[in-house]
C-alpha cells in the first residue's frame, strides 16, 4: 500500500480537499501508475457539480493525466514498471465486438455501458480516514498514484513529456479526433466551430490539419478569440452581437451553410444550431459536447430529411490503446503543437485554483503536476 495525496470530492458542489490517502497495490489485470501530470477538463467540473448522476461520492476526479508505471499486477504483459503511460478514461478492451470492429472506436467496458465509478471488479484502491473513495471513469487522476485496468492505459514513447502530453487522455485527442476521424474534413472546406475550450480549439486544430479553407470559432467569450486565430480559425463570432439566430449568420457567410459543424459545449440551443448551421444537403455536424444527463432537444426533423448527417463521438473517434501512443509520436515529430492549449501550469495542491480558472472562463487547459 502506498501512502500518497490526492484531492478528494466528499460530496458535491464542495471544494476538493487535499488529504493522504492509501493506494492499494493493483490486482491482476490492473497497474499502478505514478502521475506526473494532469489536466483540469469541463468534464472533471461537471463530476464535482454533481452532473453525472450514477456517480458516487467520496471520489478522486481527474482523467486526463500522464505517468509512469510503479507496479503491474499479475498477467499484465503489454506494460512494466518504468514505463511512460496515459491513462485511458475511454478504454479498448480489445475483446467486444466494438473494439474487434475497425469501424468502431467504442468499447463496452466504458461507462456509458457500465455506469459504476469503482473499478470493473466493483472494489476501489483508494481509501482515505478509513472509508473507501470512489474511482472516476477507471483513471482518477487527481492523485500522486492510480491504479486502473491495463485495458484503459496505453504505453507511450519513453522521449515524451508528460506535462504536456497529458493533454492526450482527453482534450486534445477529443477535439482533434472530432476533426479528422467523425467530420472527416475535406481540404477546401469550410468548418464552424461552437465553444472554444480545450476540446474546441482541438477541434480547430483537426480542420486546419485537414485543410479546412474556412475555420469559424464561435464562442460567448470573446477573450478565446486570440487563441483561436493563432490554431487555425480565420473567423470569430460571438453569438451575442448579433440580433439573429447564430445559424443564419453563419449561413449568410458562407452561402449555404457550412460543410461541417461541431457542438463542442453541451448546450440544447448550441447543439440545434450546430445541426442547423451545416449546409442542407451534404453538411455534417459532429456532437462532442455532452447534454447534462436527463435532459432532451426537439429538433424539426427536415432538418436531416434533406440529407444533412448528425452524429456524434467519444475521444475522437480514435481506438484509444492503438492510436494514442501513434498521436504522441507525431507530436514528437512536431506534426501539431497542443503546447499551446496550457494557459497556466500549477503545482498539484493547487488543484481547486485551476478549478477556479476554468470556471472564470480565464483559463484554456491547467497542468497541475505533482
Ligand atoms: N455559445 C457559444 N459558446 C459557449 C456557449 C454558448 N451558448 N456557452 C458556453 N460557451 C463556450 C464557453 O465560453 C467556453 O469557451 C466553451 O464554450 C466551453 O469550453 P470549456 O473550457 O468549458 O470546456 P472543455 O473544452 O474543457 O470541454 C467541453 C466538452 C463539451 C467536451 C465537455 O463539457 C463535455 O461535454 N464533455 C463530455 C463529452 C466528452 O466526450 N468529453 C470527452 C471526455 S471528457
Ligand atoms: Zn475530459
């Protein structure tokens, strides 16, 4: 057992607190990691605020995280102690017909399927003042050690730099996956982006490399405008300063609507405006954000009669264990830079500071590190 921090959510809507907890050592099939490094994601937030409502309290929050193996339990074969790792919050398990479909990147084992925050065993690793504290989907990053199945970590290039690639577990790969495996942009296309957070401004990134000719960011804070333009977006708009439905302006500016939209905040109104924005006929729009749990939209439904497609995707489509450690070798190979999405790098018992930030709006991806 190791003895270590982490910040725990007692109940929700409460600050984290920052404690001792103990980390069991991983069964079999399971592998304990030192963390490095994570991110704070809107979906960490939506956790604390009590959104998701299957999960259960006491818990450790935090998914996208990078570190090393320090122990592997037995069978584990694809990993051993030393290793660089990103932990997975969307596992492949490799075995169900999903992960054994190559037109799939959804695996059984997540929790849309599974809705339970222990481990797939029903029993937690953590414990804190002699009560058992929750997992969050397998990962809990939000501490100096983890443990999480060996199907929801993947093995990384050993030159890779954790504080920046933890952006991989869920940001980045989310957004910029969006781009290129569920729109799958064309060159010469023109692209609208709703919400620019971590995952949106992934997004433009994914269109820019696919060779969008138009990128235009959308967002209520006109304070993510600059970013923005430096990934890719050639236009800005704020829904706000204008008297007309969002979808029309977009429609105006572009003829017809453009080629491919993304929702990429979790709002009924922005996802039907996403869907309308896309031109009629052979437009796209790809559903990132997710609607709080319950809650529903309407839509007219000749919106798709025409033949405009709406779908949606989970990390970007990618096969998590197969095609991140391949995504970090291209950022070692410089083929994109997500440095750029790390507005504030804190030390770790900061954690609620950086929650903080992104509840200001202030900040687009903090790295806390251990
Ligand atoms: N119109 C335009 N922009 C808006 C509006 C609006 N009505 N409301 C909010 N925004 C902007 C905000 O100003 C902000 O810039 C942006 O939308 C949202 O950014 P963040 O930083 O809050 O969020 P992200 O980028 O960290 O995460 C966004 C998600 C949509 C991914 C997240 O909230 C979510 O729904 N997650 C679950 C879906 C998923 O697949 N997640 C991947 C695993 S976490
Ligand atoms: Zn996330």
């Amino acid at each position: 057992v190791i003895r270590c921090r982490a910040a725990v959510a007692w109940a929700p809507g409460k600050p984290l607190s920052v404690e001792e907890v103990e980390v069991a050592p991983p069964k079999a099939g399971e592998v304990r990691i030192k963390l490095v490094a994570t991110g704070i994601c809107r979906t960490d937030e939506h956790l604390l605020q009590g959104c998701f409502p299957k999960a259960e309290f006491p818990v450790i929050p935090g998914h996208e995280g990078a570190g090393i193996v320090e122990s592997v339990g037995e069978g584990v074969t694809s990993m051993k102690p030393g290793d660089k790792v990103i932990p997975l919050c969307h596992p492949q398990c490799g075995e169900c017909s999903f992960c054994r479909n190559p037109e799939s990147n959804y695996c059984q084992k997540f929790h849309f399927s599974e809705p339970q925050n222990l481990l797939p065993d029903k029993t937690s690793r953590f414990s804190c003042k002699g009560k058992q504290i929750h997992h969050f989907l397998w990962v809990s990053t939000f501490t100096e050690y983890t443990v999480v199945p060996e199907y929801a970590v993947a093995k990384i290039d050993a030159a890779a730099p954790l504080e920046k690639v933890c952006l991989f577990g869920c940001g980045f790969s989310t957004g910029y996956g969006a781009a290129i495996n569920a729109a799958k942009v064309k060159p010469g296309s023109t692209c609208a982006i709703f919400g620019l957070g971590g995952v949106g401004l992934s997004v433009v990134m994914g269109c820019k490399a696919a060779g969008a000719s138009r990128i235009i960011a959308v967002d209520i804070n006109k304070d993510k405008f600059a970013k923005a333009k430096q990934l890719g977006a050639t236009d800005c708009i704020n829904p706000r300063d204008f008297k007309k439905p969002i979808q029309e302006v977009l429609t105006e500016m572009t003829g017809q609507g453009v080629d491919y939209s993304f929702e990429v905040i979790g709002h009924p109104d922005t996802m039907i405006a996403a869907l309308a924005s896309c031109n009629m006929s052979t437009g796209v729009c790809v559903m990132v954000g997710e609607l709080d749990s319950g809650s529903e939209i309407s839509i007219d439904p000749t919106l798709l009669l025409t033949g405009r497609t709406w779908k949606g995707t989970v990390v970007g489509g990618w096969k998590p264990r197969a095609s991140i450690p391949k995504l970090v070798s291209s950022y070692l190979e410089k083929k994109f830079n997500p440095d750029l999405l790390i507005t504030h790098t804190l030390p770790f018992a900061k954690v609620n500071e950086g929650l903080e930030l992104l509840r200001a709006g202030k900040s687009i991806r903090t790295v806390l590190l251990y």
